[in-house]
C-alpha cells in the first residue's frame, strides 16, 4: 500500500462576483502549505474550485438576462486567471456543475434515503435567500438572518431532511477529544458553544417550483439538492467517490480543510455528520482563518469594497502581494487591509531588507572576485553564527508550518535575511577588499553571505516562489530545490567557482516600479 498524500482543499467559491481578496488569501494559504509539503519531499493533492448552484446564481443570471448554465461559465474563468496570476498550483479545479460531481451526489443521496438517514416532511420557518438558509424564530437576530443580518421571509412547504440531530452528542465528543480538528481554538470553541443547543435536522432540498437551478434530487424529481449539501460532497467527488476506491482510499480523510470562519458551522457541523452517516472518516483538520477588514469593516462583494487582487498585483508584484496576505496577520485572526501598509511592508521588508541583501552580495562578489562564488574551507563557514543560523531555517520554517503559522515561518526567515545585513555592515567587505592581507576574511565573508541567500531563497520556495526561483537560478542552483529532510538542507548549496548572475532588483524601490501588463 502506498503512503498517503498530503490531501488540502479550499471550500468552492460562490460564482455570483468576481474574486476577491478573501478568496485570493485563502488559496495563497493553501498553496504555501502545499507548497512546503512538496519541498518537504510529500505528494500533495491541492483542490480548488466553484459553487455553481443555488437561488443567489439563478436570480443573478436572470436579473441579466442569461440562463443560469451561462452565466456560470463566463464567471468560472475569473477564478481560473485569479489562481493563474498568483502563481496557484492546483492539482484539481472542480465545478459543482461537473458531471462526476452530479453523479457522486446523487449517489450518496439515494444511499442515504436508503439507510434512512433523509426523511420528508412540511416546515414551516424562515428563509434568507442570499445564505439560502432556513432559520426558527428563536434563531433570528432582531428578526433577521443570524449570519448576514439581512431580511428573512417566512416560508412553509415539503422538503426532505437530513437526520443531522441524531449525531450531534458524537460531534461534541469528537471535537472534545481531538484538539486539532477545529482550528483555532477560538473556532472551536465557537462551534462547541453552538452545539450547546440542539440541532435541528438539515433542509437538504428545494422543491423546483422555487428553484430549478440545481442538481435533481434523483429519489423525487419534484426538488433539486440544497447548495450546501451539494457543494461540501466535492471534498470527496473530486477524488473518486464512490466510483474510484484507489485514488479515494489515497487521499481520504483531507488532511485540511482550510475555509473562512464565515463557513465554519457548515464544515464543523454539517460536513461531518455527513461522512458518518455516509460510513466515512472526518477531515484530520479544519482550519478557519478570519476576515480582511477595511476601515473597520469586512471587505466583501456584498458590501461594494472588494479588493482587486489583480490590480495589486500588477502594481506590487505576485511575491509581495503573497507575502502581505501572509505576514500581516496571524492565521485565525481578522487581518487590516490597507494599500499604505501593503506598499510600507514592500519597501522595508522586501526591497530594504531582502532585495538590498541579495543586490549587495552578487554586486560585492562581482565586484571582489568576478562573479565567481569563492572557495572557503567548512570549518570556517561553520565558525560563522550567520552560517549557522541560515542552515536551522528548515527546521524553523517546518516548525511553523506543522502549526499553520506561515506568519512565524516568515519571521525566521527574515529575523536570518536581517541578520545578514547586520553582517555586511559589522564586516565592512568595502574595507577588507583594500587589505590584501585581509583576503581570506573577504572571501569568508562573500561566502556566508553566499550561502546565506543560498538557503534563504531555498525556504522561501514556499512563500515567495517567484522571487525565490530567480535567486536559485542566478546562484545555478535548480529553479525547485525539495529537501526532504533537515540534514538536506543543513549543508553548504554553493560550489567554488560558480558564477553568480546579479540579474536586476528583486523588488524594486516602488518610484521605479513600473505596473506589469494586465
């Protein structure tokens, strides 16, 4: 049998707007750590994808004219370019509109009628259509939906259920015993105070005089399959359920779920009594990270001050875009955008501190030795403290990660890039190159500061990896270096005699930054 893959997925994205910034961050999060389980030697399996059904898509394509099918197409590519420009490396791209998808739901569907697990009945209660929910009246806030805060209607009708009920004292012991299955704990400890009360069993269907956009529910053609239910399936559609044991037994349970807190109940709740009733395991991990906020408030399509990540992009570059959505705010918690900030973090962190360091050692070597990476016997390198903290990047960067904190995998990393620069200034290269007795020392020095940038764009694979294979390339180093393990990386990358190409700025100071073509 062979081992398991690193299975992450992000949750589908609603197709009623184009991206934005909180769709970009989750999927920037999920690559790094797909990223950095490939650079630790580990197969992945990284799925993304749409959610194309529901009331919200119907009413917006008719609102424009379009059939729903229609609409959902022209909406699908914004995401696909999105992931493309930001350099996200997805193994799968899923649409709930998919055909293997439409067949795994339905499957499961009649399985679960079977088992007795869905049942028919009249509710009575309230609706709000943009979360396409229903609510009791206890439920309401001021009268209105409890997570978006806008107006409900009442609706009575025959739907099919789910026995969501009957599982809940399992849910809460489970999330009681497994620590690391809700993360953060502030999450979890949310999603336990709302089991405190008792479930009630889940609406899992629409009769088609409401709604016609979505998949039949095959036991009564009279109703077609509620969204949530629909969409959460594609965790295991994507990888062969229940058609394709090999690939499904490969990957399943997802190692992590990573979604916006916004949907935490239907992952933490729904999601996995779902899988029990179906006979399957849980998810190892479901991880909700918080908002973006502007001014105070959540930036969001609904409230009309999304944030185009293409724009930022085009004006700041993919790397720095990337590395403010992941240095600016630790996973869990609500992040601040603002344009200020992200342009102030490119300035001193990346063009000030990792730019000048690079741009400062291929000039110096260039300048001292021709280019040509100096020889230096080890036990010198290895007096260096410089030397020696560049060679625990791996193990501190792992550590991080292990506890999906890229934010602490960043600050190792930069806590060496601005100790290297605290180097050059203490070793003064500019004063050694006019001593020729001082050679051995310029040389010692051009070394480590070689080796440093060596091991420094080596990590960074994961979090900057368009800036990282450029200083890889210029070292003649392999554009993708794995280390599956620390020794493989605790170890000098740079053979004497190389020549190291300068190439121009990494990140150039923003007066000379020209916008990148669209």
């Amino acid at each position: 049998m062979t081992a398991k893959k690193f299975y992450i997925t992000t949750p589908l994205y609603y197709v009623n707007a184009k991206p934005h910034i909180g769709h970009a961050y989750t999927n920037v999060l999920c690559d790094a750590f797909s990223r950095f389980k490939r650079f630790q030697g580990q197969e992945v399996f990284f799925l993304t994808g749409t959610d194309e059904h529901g009331t919200k898509i119907e009413k917006i394509a008719r609102e424009q004219g379009k059939e729903p099918v229609d609409f959902v197409d022209e909406m699908v590519p914004h995401f696909k370019k999105m992931w493309e420009v930001l350099d996200i490396r997805y193994d799968k791209f899923i649409r709930t509109t998919d055909e293997e998808h439409k067949k795994s739901v339905t499957a499961i569907l009649q399985n679960l009628v079977k088992t007795g697990d869905i049942y028919q009945k009249t509710y009575s209660g309230w609706y709000c259509t943009p979360c396409e929910s229903f609510w009791t009246e206890l439920q309401l806030k001021e009268g209105k939906c409890p997570d978006c805060h806008r107006e409900v209607q009442q609706l009575e009708e025959k739907n099919y259920f789910f026995k969501l009920s009957q599982h809940q004292a399992w849910l809460v012991k489970t999330i009681q015993e497994d620590k690391s299955f809700i993360q953060p704990e502030m999450r979890r400890n949310e999603i336990l105070g709302f089991l405190r009360e008792p479930l009630e069993d889940l609406c899992i269907t629409r009769p088609k005089a409401r709604l016609n956009w979505g998949i039949p529910f095959a036991p009564d053609p009279e109703f077609v399959v509620y969204v949530w239910f629909d969409a959460l399936i594609n965790y295991v559609s994507a990888i062969g359920y229940p058609e394709n044991k090999t690939l499904f037994d490969a990957l399943w349970p997802a190692d992590v779920h990573m979604v916006g807190k916004d949907i935490l109940r239907q992952h933490a709740v729904y999601w996995p009594i779902m899988l029990k009733a179906m006979g399957l395991g849980r998810p190892r991990t479901i991880l909700a990270h918080g908002w973006w906020m502007m001014s105070g408030t959540k930036v969001s399509k609904s409230r009309g001050n999304a944030v185009d990540p293409l724009e930022l992009v085009r004006k700041y570059s993919v790397d720095a875009f990337r590395y403010f959505l992941m240095n600016e705010v630790t996973l869990g918690s609500d992040g601040t955008f603002s344009e200020d900030l992200l342009a102030e973090r490119y300035t001193t962190q990346l063009a000030n501190d990792l730019g000048n360091l690079w741009f400062r050692y291929a000039s110096m070597l260039d300048k001292y030795f021709g280019g040509l990476v100096p020889d230096v016997a080890p036990e010198r390198l290895d007096a260096t403290e410089l030397y020696r903290r560049s060679l625990c990047l791996y193990e501190a960067a792992a550590a991080a990660v292990a506890v999906f904190d890229p934010r602490l995998a960043l600050d190792k990393i930069f806590a060496v890039i601005t100790l290297a620069n605290q180097f050059v200034e203490n070793q003064k290269p500019w004063a050694l190159a006019k001593d020729p007795a001082r050679k051995p020392d310029l040389e010692l020095t051009l070394a480590v500061l070689g080796e440093c940038n060596a091991h420094v764009a080596c990590i960074l694979q994961a979090f900057l990896p368009v800036c990282a294979k450029a200083m890889l390339e210029r070292m003649g180093l392999p554009a993708w270096m794995p280390m599956v393990s620390n020794e493989n990386f605790s170890k000098s990358f740079l053979r004497p005699g190389v020549r190291i190409t300068r190439g121009e700025p990494l990140f150039p100071k923003l007066e000379d930054l020209k916008p990148q073509a669209e």
